[in-house]
C-alpha cells in the first residue's frame, strides 16, 4: 500500500465487513458513514474514517446488498432496526416513460434535487457558490479564477483559488519542458519550436504576475493539503518546492528552460513516477510520441465535468426563472 500504510492481514480484503472489524463497529454503522447518514457519534464515526484510509476501501453495493438480506446490527446506544439504504430516499422516481423517452437532459425536479444535495453536503464549495447564484459558466472561461463571479466569494474560497492559480500557473511550465525535452529527442524535432514558443508565452504570463507570486505564502499552499487531507507523495512535494524555488529565481526564460539543473529535475521526476518506462533518454519510447503528453495546463476538471454538471443543473432552473419573469410582464 502507498504511503507506508499496510493491510491488516487479518482483516481479509477492504470491504464493509473488514472495515467494521478493524474500526470495532457494526456494519450497519459504517454504512451510515460511507453514506453520509445521521446517527453515528463523532468517535465511532472518526473510527470507521479511519479503517477506511487504513483499508484502502472504496464505498460499494455493500448497504444495498445489507438492506437486500435484511442486515442490521446494532452497537451499544443504536437502534438495530436502522434502515440501511444504498440511495438517498429523496431522489426522484423516474418517468413512467422513462425506457422510451430518457434522455440526459436533467428534469426540473431532477435539477431541484441536485442542487439541494450540493447545498447541503458540500454549502461552502465553489460549486456551491455557482449553483447558489445561478452563475452559468461560460465557454470562454477556461479555469474556475477567469470566471467573474456574480456573488462575491467567501475569504476560504478567494484563498483556495489563489492557491490554486498560482501552482497550476507555474508547474506548466514543468510539463512544457518535458514535452520540450521529447520534441529534442523524436527524430526530426517537429514539435521544437511549438513548445519553445509556448514555454515563451508561459513564461510571460509569469512575468506578468511576478510581484504576486514571490508573495505566495506557499507555507499556507501546503497546510491546506494537509486539512484538506490530500495525499502528496515526498517525492512529488520534493519535485513541486523544487520547481517553485528554479522558476521564481531564474532572471529568464532560457535559465529554466536549458538549465541542466531544471532538466535533470524534470527528468528525475519522471523515472520517480514511471520507473522502467520513461521516454526521455529512450529514444525508442518516444517513437510513439505524438507531439503533447500531459501538457495541457492543470484545470482542477474544470471543462469537465465542473463546467458540464453547472450548466446541465442550472439548465432547468434557470428557464424556470425566465418564465416567471415573463409572466410578471406579461
């Protein structure tokens, strides 16, 4: 397992029972966990948490099955006679018609029940935030800081999205110089100047904004993956203040992009993450290098699905609105 952890040997494999018998509860309890369901205390409840990272476990049909043969067991202070449900009891029957008129546009009721589940489960999120202002996301906003918001942002979210800039910003630059490095070592070196042209560009979207990041409080960057309980690697974390530190000292472009020391970084890293299969230095792996690997700028998903699920929820709601507002006209 990643990370130092180990499987317990006698706990068998990471499924719901295994779970409950390492965090010392019943089955019925770690159900109402993994399904985010009231009546579980804040110990056992951290308990069952806990097994889980341990167990490497991944939620699965485990409570429909329970519900199925009628499992309920009880721990001290809780009622046997827990209902155990695989699904949220508020989600929308489906049409009558639905085999033959279902489509993947979303319903109003549909839209309705969505966006009362992310106002309730996740109220501080910037999804939330979208949904709650009826904010659509435009085709042209590319990532979650071009947008305008509508309704001003808490504090926690302005920080997560600085933080969240500012390193997708700055490691692209990382995966334009490994795909820079590919482009030297492919027979031909078709793709040379795409990628010394947009190291360019990446370089000055840096320069622009050079004031602002040397103030990055990146102390604060790395405590916030810890609260928010993201696993980063030593080596990755290694790699990253590495980067940081080359970039923000460099005084140009060229001092980054030919540095021996920065490619020998982005090299490094690559044999860490795919031992026995890295390209650079293999020029028979990079026969089948079709000019971009990873290289694209990081986005958080934000195209999609972020972008996809706003709209398609927003969809119905938002006509919704715009009838309302044409009968108070009318």
């Amino acid at each position: 397992m990643g990370d130092g952890q180990t499987r317990d040997r006698n706990v068998g494999s990471a499924t719901l029972e295994g779970v409950a018998r390492v965090a010392g509860v019943s089955r019925a309890t770690v159900s109402r966990v993994v399904n985010g369901e009231p009546g579980v205390s804040p110990e056992l409840g951290q308990r069952v948490r806990l097994a889980i990272e341990r167990l490497d476990y991944r939620r699965n049909l485990d409570p429909f099955y329970d519900r199925v043969h009628g499992v309920a067991v009880a721990d001290a202070g809780e009622s046997a006679d827990a209902v155990i449900s695989n699904w949220d009891p508020h989600i929308p029957d489906p049409p009558t018609d639905w085999l033959t008129k279902a489509s993947f546009e979303l319903t109003l009721e549909e839209s309705e029940y969505l966006y009362q589940r992310v106002a309730t489960r996740a109220p501080n999120s910037l999804l939330a935030h979208l949904l709650l202002s009826r904010q659509a996301v435009a085709d042209d906003e590319e990532f979650p800081w071009d947008v305008e918001y509508q309704m001003p942002l808490s504090r926690e979210l302005v920080d997560q999205l600085a933080h969240a800039r500012n390193l997708s910003e700055v490691m692209h630059g990382a995966a334009l110089l490994y795909n820079l490095l590919l482009a030297e070592q492919k027979s031909g070196g078709a793709f040379v100047e795409t990628y010394r042209e947009r190291l360019q560009q990446w370089w000055d979207r840096l320069s622009a904004r050079r004031t602002e990041l040397l103030a990055w409080d990146r102390a604060a960057f790395w405590r916030l993956m810890r609260e928010r309980g993201t696993r980063v690697r030593g080596v990755t974390r290694q790699f990253v203040d590495q980067w940081l530190n080359l970039t923000f000292a460099a005084p140009s472009l060229s001092a980054v992009s030919d540095a021996p020391i920065a490619r020998r970084l982005v090299t490094d890293q690559e044999r860490s993450v795919k031992p026995g299969r890295a390209r650079i230095g293999n020029e028979r792996a990079t026969e089948n290098w079709e000019g971009a690997s990873g290289s694209a700028q990081l986005n958080y998903r934000w195209n999609r699905p972020v972008r996809a699920v706003v709209n398609d929820i927003l969809g119905p709601l938002t006509a919704r609105q715009e009838r309302k507002a044409a009968g108070a006209r009318a």
